[in-house]
C-alpha cells in the first residue's frame, strides 16, 4: 500500500514494515503548502474575532479585514 501526502510518503510492501520518507517537492509545492498553512491560521482567527465581536464590536473590523486576507 501506498500513501502519498505533502510532508510524508509511506510505503508498506507485503507484509513487511512500514517505511516513510519525506517527499522532495518542488519549491512552488512548498510555497503552496505555506499558503494552505497560512489561510488555515487566517481563517481559524477570524472565527475567534467573530466570536469575541459579540463582546467587544471592534473584533468584527479586524475579523472581516482578516478573512479578506486569508481568503
């Protein structure tokens, strides 16, 4: 069996143990997997703000200004 992903390659052949390797990407899939990093992280603290701008209204400036960038 064979599993492929961004930070890690596992291969398993019959029945033997697992082995995984780093995978050597390409710069622009490097630069990709910090953008996807970088939106989650973005998107993850615009849901606080929005959360927190039911206590504090000035949250909710910042959260859309966030969510525009992270989008």
């Amino acid at each position: 069996s064979l599993t492929v992903g961004l930070i890690r390659q596992c291969q398993t052949i019959h029945g033997r143990d697992r082995t995984c390797i780093p995978p050597e990407l390409p710069p622009e899939w490097i630069i990709t997997f910090f953008f996807i990093i970088l939106g989650i992280i973005s998107l993850t603290v615009t849901c606080g703000l929005l959360v927190m701008s039911s206590w504090r209204r000035e949250a909710g400036r910042y959260a859309r200004w966030i969510a525009f960038t992270g989008s």
